[in-house]
C-alpha cells in the first residue's frame, strides 16, 4: 500500500512494507498481551475454551481464502480470456511451462550455481500449484525483461534437473549421442573462426562415409539463447527416424555478436558442406551432398536468409569469374514457426490479406481468417457486420459490385433528362460540357461526394490479436529485435529482406526450393507463414505462366502448388511445440510428419536425378529455349531447377549449346567476332560461359578454338579470359541484346559486321 500512496510503484516500497507489518505484529505477539488488545480479550477468551489452536489456524486460513476468492463465489469475477485460446492439452503444457519460468525467474538471482538449481525447482513446484501468482510473476517479468530473463527461460532445457525429467520420459530414440564438432569457414568468407555445431547421427562415425545426404538445422531462441541441446527430442527423433547425419549449428548470439554475423555463420556452414563435398562432417567427399535446410522460430529465420543468400550469390559472386563452382540451392526447406518478419505492425495490408485469402489456401487458412473476422465481433457483440474475409468473388451481387466499380454510378447525371453514357464528342450545344481531357478528374471528383464501401478491412495482424499469448509475447519480439540488430545497425526494416525475408523480391522467390511450414494457428507469428507461403505460391504460378507462354511447358499443364508448397497449421496450439514435447506429448507426431517431408524430399530429388540422367544430351536439368532468343530467357527456363545446371557442381567444356554454360555472367571474349584467321567472315565475339559460339551457314550451329579449328558440339573448346565483367543486371541485358542482333543488323566490332 505504501506505493500507491506514494504514486510510483516500487518493489523497494513493498519490501519494506512485508519487512514493516512483519517486525510489527512479531514485536506485539512477544510483548504484547496474549488475548491482544482490551476490547477484545474477553471475545479471546471465549473462544479459546471452544476451539483448539488448529481449529483456529484452519478458519483463519479458509477464511482468507474466501475473502481473496469472492468475486468468483458471487460471479463477478472478469472473463478469462485463455478459455478458448488453447486447446486442453497444449493449455497444460503452457501451465507447466509458466511455472517453470516464474520458478527459475525467481531463483536466478541466486549465486551458487547448485543452489540455484535446487531452488529454481522448488520455486517451480509452488507456482504449479499457485498458477495465477505464476502467472503474475511471468506478467511482470516480461514487461521488463534483459536478455539474461530470456536466456534463463530459453536455455533451462539445459539445467541438470530438467535435462534428467526430459531424459526419463523421452522415449528411446537413437543409440548414439550428439556429438560435439567445429566447421572451419571456406575460404572466400570474411572470417576465420569456426562456426560450432553438433553432430547428431544415429551410427559411428566411419559410417559416415556411405552418406550422401545431410540435414543442416539451425535452431530458434530469439536469436539470443538456445543451443542444438536444448532441442534434442526433435534431433534425436529425426536421426533415429531418417538414419541420416543431422549438423545442428552453435551459432554465436546477440547482442554480444548481433545482425548479420550469425546468418554469415549459417551461410558460410552451408557453404563449406558444399565445397567440401560433405567432408567437414565425415562423409566421402566422392559427390556433392544432397542438403535440406530446416528452422524453428528464429532458425526459419536464418535458414530462408541462408537460402537467399545462395540465390543471391548465384549471379554475383567472383568466384563464378575464375571458373569456380556455384552454390546450389538445398533440396528443400523446412520451416517450423518461423518469424520471417522484423518490421511488426498492427494491421494487415490489403495485398498481405489477398495472399491469406486466395481461394486455393482458403481452407488451409480458413481457423486464420475465422480469428480475423472474430477481432471486432468480439468487442461488439451483437452488432450486425459485413465479413469481408469469407466473400467470393464471384458470388458477389452484382449490386454491390456496380456500387464500387460501376462507372456509371460515378457519372453526373441529370434527374430532368434520361441517363445516357458520355460521348467523346459531346454536342457543343450542350450548356455543360465535360471534355474527354477531363473525364477522369471529373469522375474522381463527383465520386468522393456519394457514400463509397469502405476498403480497408481492420484485420489486425496475429501479433497483435494473440498478445496475451503464453509464449511469445510482444514485449519479447521486441526485446529480440532490438537485440538483434544492436546498437550500431540502422537496417530498412522495410527492404532488407535478409532481415525480414517476408520482403523477399519475386525473382529469388521463384527460385525457392519446395518449402514446408509447420506452424500452430494461434501463434503470434502465424501471419509470417501464412504470408510467405502465399507469396511463394504466388511467384511460383507468375513463373509457370511465363514458361507457359514461352512453349517451356505443354499448353495443357495445371499448376500444382503442392510441388511448390505445403503448409501444416495446428489448431489450438501457439508457438514452440516441438520444445517441450516431454509436457506436450501431441508434438511427437509433429516431430515425425516433419521427417516424413524430408524423406519425401529426398526420394523426390533421387528421381529426378534418375530422369535427368537418362535425359538426351546429358542435361535434364534444363530445357532448351528457342534460338532466336534462349540468352535473354535463360532464368524462365530454367524455372525451379536452375539451381543444379550439375549434379556435381563440375564445370566442363559443354557437349551441346545448352543454356548451362550461359548461366554464368556475361563476359566478353578476347576471340575476335570477324574470324579473318581461319577465313570465316561471320560469328559473334561476345561469350557466354566458357567460350564464345559462333553461328555457320553450314547445318546446325559450331564452336571454334582459338586457332581457328572447327569442333562440333563445343568439344575442345579452350575458354578465353575474360577482359570485360559487367557490373550491373542492365549492362548485362542490353549487352546480350546486342549479341543477338549483331547478326542480323550487319554489326562488326569496330566496324560492323557483314550480313551473313
């Protein structure tokens, strides 16, 4: 009480109030007289003939219970608003994981690391039992928390105590523990310190060596806490399932290391497993490692910037200069809960709400935008609303339709004369006339002054609508924002898509390996999943109807965004399932539909090596495109496989004219375009790839080497330095222009050429 009176809350003022009442009644029970004071020694006496000393501890007690309880006896208690949030048994798990929190938040303070430990579990045992002061405790935390709050929280899987209870009701998975290991960087990264990293693989170690696929996990914890231990009843159940090497990275932790070191630690891992064949992990090295990449939380984070990364360096990077390998993208992406964007906001804009509300995902998102539709009914109940979230297109009435976007309703008309449509010649008899120059200010004008449907829908975004959640809280987003970026970085929330991969540009989406999401429906960060999955379709089918329109795919062929995109929402349940599966036992099946997408993936990309293998030419892996104009489409044909032009990543004189050698940037040869040295007046002197191609009047189309001798399907083909490297995309486009119509406007380097 003393803080209110005061005005400003302090836990230093109710300290000293407990310590105050308590040295109070203490002294007076000690001096004072034993029937307390005159006026009621004679009530005390009384009652000490009929009840005992434990009678009267027992009704003190109940009584206060019933005083702190009345509001519930007599019903004026205030709505829960966990009733319907959870389902029952995630409900449980969340209790369990309050007062796991609120007993180690209290302990925490405590020096003797074994005390520590000790305490925090009897603190928990009593806030299992007192619920709501856990729940109170928790409140109060995270409306203040630092990063040791959260690390404390995130990293208790790892106590002692909690490790033993998860090891005893963690069913029997693999026979060989995780093994701890370092992954040097490649040489090309700008560091030098190894990346940390744990090994789980249900087999010894020479067993390695028979492996060609590895899994690379990048686990969640806010970017701040939770190494690979902390989630061993997913690793281990994925390696004892898959019998496959599962490389779970270390990597270091804001704020002491914030944006972007720890996505380059990722990036760089991925890029060793590649150009080591899979040798810094044990295996052979005979062939490049098939890779999937996977992420929970803040991990999906890292691993969708991992593969943006990939893509982004397939165009750019130097290496590509000096002949060397390109990375590929992984075989397929996995993404458990994750948070995908940085920038949080309060309501959805109208392009993230067409995404959710696609007809084709509809009844995936239908729980997603039930909730939406439930934010203003629940705080006007009973009042009569339109749902704009259910409403198709095509059952709309044509009323309201010719309401928004009839033109005709937007026109003056007069109420004296029958309507009819404006003229582009009006007659000039007419006394007011609206010139065809300004119809369209006209229009605009008369239609803001009549009633228009509003468009903006107030949908809020599931941050926002599930902040009370259990789990992750807003005040803990922004906590792990603020950590990750650090002080000294000023990133565009807005743009830096390897930020907030929710911004990733088209182009890369288009190029994404088949991605899965596995995320509960009443997560704050739902709205992430469900957008990006949208926007992954969305850039897949954009790609398809391109390569459609080219003649790359057969007239009749139906886009499939199952070959694209799954995605799994769990009704009832919020975020981080998979991490407390021993409270929760419903996530094992999760855990196991998650390595049932891996070997799905896997057997996919088998098959589809076997296709290419048997495939004419020797490439599969590419469609060849029209002549006339194969350079200028080279990424819409190779549409989702663009990123294995090589199962093993070798580079080799080409056998055929294929768009694979003109996947590498566009360079400009020191071989001469007239061909006067071996008498030939016509070829071309810009080269894609390793050597420039010139075009004969003989059948088909021939290479020549640099003296000049013809070798048919490009074999023998020296490659020439490159003089010229182009800098930017749109020197690259006008160039490759050029070259395809150097030889069919009489061009010639220096001097033109001859028309053929």
């Amino acid at each position: 009480m003393i803080d209110h009176v005061l005005g400003r809350p302090s836990v230093k003022f109710r300290k000293i109030q407990v310590f105050a009442v308590v040295s109070f009644w203490s002294l007076y029970l000690f001096r004072g007289n034993h029937h307390g004071p005159p006026i009621l020694r004679k009530i005390s006496r009384s009652l000490d003939r009929c009840l005992t000393a434990w009678q009267t501890l027992v009704i003190t007690l109940l009584y206060l219970y019933v005083c702190r309880n009345f509001a519930k006896i007599v019903g004026l208690e205030c709505p829960e608003p966990l009733a319907n949030l959870y389902n029952r048994s995630y409900f449980r798990a969340t209790w369990v994981t309050t007062a796991l929190d609120a007993g180690f938040w209290t302990a925490m303070k405590i020096r003797r690391k074994w005390l520590r430990d000790l305490a925090s579990i009897a603190f928990t045992v009593y806030y299992l039992i007192a619920a709501e002061q856990a729940d109170e405790k928790v409140r109060k935390v995270r409306g203040t928390l630092t990063v040791e709050h959260l690390r404390v929280s995130w990293n208790k899987a790892n106590t002692p105590y909690i490790s033993f209870f998860n090891r005893l009701l963690r069913p029997k998975l693999a026979s060989y523990s995780p093994r701890a290991i370092r992954i040097p960087r490649p040489p090309e990264s700008s560091y030098r310190e190894p990346v940390n990293a744990w090994l789980y693989f249900d087999g010894p170690l020479a067993a390695l060596q028979n492996h060609t696929k590895v899994i690379l996990d990048i686990p969640g914890g806010g970017f701040v806490a939770m190494d690979p231990r902390t989630n061993d009843d997913k690793l281990l159940a994925w390696s004892g399932r898959l019998r496959l090497p599962i490389l779970s990275l270390d990597y270091k932790k804001a704020p002491e290391y914030p944006y972007p070191y720890s996505l380059n630690e990722c990036y760089d891992v991925y890029h060793m497993l590649v150009a080591s064949r899979g040798r810094c992990v044990g295996l052979s090295g005979a062939v490049s490692p098939r890779i999937i990449v996977t992420g929970d939380s803040a991990g999906g984070n890292l691993a969708t910037g991992v593969v943006l990364m990939v893509l982004q360096s397939a165009g750019t990077d130097s290496r590509l200069k000096l002949g060397q390998e390109m990375l590929p993208v992984p075989e397929g992406l996995m993404l458990i809960y994750p948070g995908l964007d940085m920038n949080i906001g309060n309501w959805m804009t109208d392009e993230q709400m067409a995404l959710i509300q696609d007809r084709r995902v509809r009844k995936t998102n239908m729980n997603v935008l039930q909730r939406k539709s439930e934010d203003y009914s629940k705080l006007a109940e009973g009042t009569p609303h339109p749902s704009f979230f259910f409403q198709d297109d095509r059952t709309s009435s044509p009323q309201r339709m010719s309401e928004v976007t009839s033109p005709a309703d937007t026109e003056p008309q007069n109420p004296l004369e029958p309507e009819k449509q404006l003229s582009e010649h009006p007659d000039p008899s007419a006394g007011h006339v609206i010139r065809p120059n300004h119809i369209a200010n006209h229009t605009a004008t008369v239609a803001s002054s009549k009633p228009q449907q509003m468009k903006t829908r107030l949908a809020m975004s599931s941050m926002i609508s599930y902040f009370n959640d259990r789990i992750l809280t807003p005040e803990m987003m922004r906590a792990m924002i603020i950590l990750y970026v650090g002080p000294h970085n000023r990133p565009d929330f807005s743009t830096d898509f390897l930020l907030s991969p929710l911004l990733a540009p088209e182009a890369l989406l288009a190029k994404f390996p088949k991605t899965y999401f596995l995320t509960g429906e009443r997560d704050p960060l739902v709205d992430d999943t469900v957008i990006m999955a949208g926007r992954l379709r969305q850039a897949k089918h954009n790609l398809f109807i391109q390569r459609k329109e080219l003649g790359l795919v057969k007239s009749k062929a139906e886009f499939d965004e199952k070959e694209h995109v799954e995605v799994a929402l769990i009704p009832g349940i919020s975020h981080g399932f998979l991490q407390f599966v021993s409270v929760f036992p419903e996530a094992w099946k999760h855990i196991f539909r998650v390595a049932r997408w891996m070997e799905e993936v896997f057997a996919h990309a088998e098959n589809k090596a076997a296709r290419d293998h048997h495939a004419p030419h020797g490439h599969g892996a590419h469609t060849r495109l029209p002549k006339s104009n194969s350079n200028l489409n080279l990424s819409l044909a190779s549409g989702d496989d663009s990123s294995y032009f090589k199962r093993h990543h070798r580079r080799a004189p080409t056998e055929s004219p294929s768009s694979a050698d003109e996947d590498r940037p566009l360079e400009m040869s020191s071989v001469r375009a007239s061909g006067k040295e071996n008498g030939h007046a016509y070829g071309q002197g810009i080269g894609f790839g390793k050597a420039a191609t010139g075009r004969g009047k003989g059948k088909g189309r021939r290479n020549t080497d640099a003296e000049g001798n013809w070798a048919k399907g490009g074999e023998h083909t020296q490659r020439r330095l490159s003089t010229v490297s182009l800098a930017s995309e749109e020197d690259i486009l006008a160039r490759r222009m050029k070259g395809l119509a150097g030889g069919l406007i009489g061009e010639r380097a220096g001097e033109g050429l001859m028309t053929p």
